[in-house]
C-alpha cells in the first residue's frame, strides 16, 4: 500500500513533464523549404512534386555537398529529407507523381 502511495504521485508528475515540452523549432533548411510558394496551379505542382522527390534522393542518398570519397562517418543533417518529405505531404504529391525511383 505505502509503494502505491509513493509511485502515483511520481508517475503524474513524469506525466505532466512529459506533456508540457517545449516545441521544436524550425531549422534554416526547413524555413527554407516553407518559404517557397505553393504551386497555383496542376502543372506547377507536377513539376514541384517531381523536384521535391529528386532533392528527396539526392538528401537521403547523400549525394548533395559531398565530393571525391565519401567518409565513413558523414556529418549531414538528418532532419533535411524529413524537411522535403513534408513538404511533399503538404503538396499532396502522389507515388504516380514522384520520379520512377520513388514509386514503388
């Protein structure tokens, strides 16, 4: 009985911790990325779409910003695909509207 005295205020207090965190904010490439305009139009975002997924390849690839010989332990930010990625949920892009490589 006395543990469960001792455990239920502890465990509200993780609680209330927990959902009061702070907001995450934003990177310089993600205010980047939300400063572009949304397309207007269908063909705009077409083209949107198949840009996002090429910048989406080449982030999660790694090919952007390195030359010569990879290192073994690259130092890139891991926030910039997710970044793209949800910018590409914003627009609405569908798998059919991706580059060839992405829609599987």
């Amino acid at each position: 009985m006395n543990i469960l005295w001792i455990t239920a205020p502890l465990l509200a207090a993780l609680f209330a911790a927990g959902c009061t965190s702070v907001p995450k904010e934003k990177t310089e490439y993600e205010k980047q990325i939300d400063a572009v305009p949304m397309p207007t139009t269908e063909a705009d975002r077409l083209v949107q779409c198949k840009n996002l997924s090429n910048m989406y390849l080449f982030e999660v690839l790694g090919a952007s910003g390195t030359t010569g010989v990879p290192s073994l332990f690259p130092s890139r930010d891991r926030l910039r695909p997710m970044a793209i990625y949800q910018r590409m949920v914003a627009m609405s892009c569908t798998r059919a509207e991706r580059q060839q490589w992405q829609a599987f």
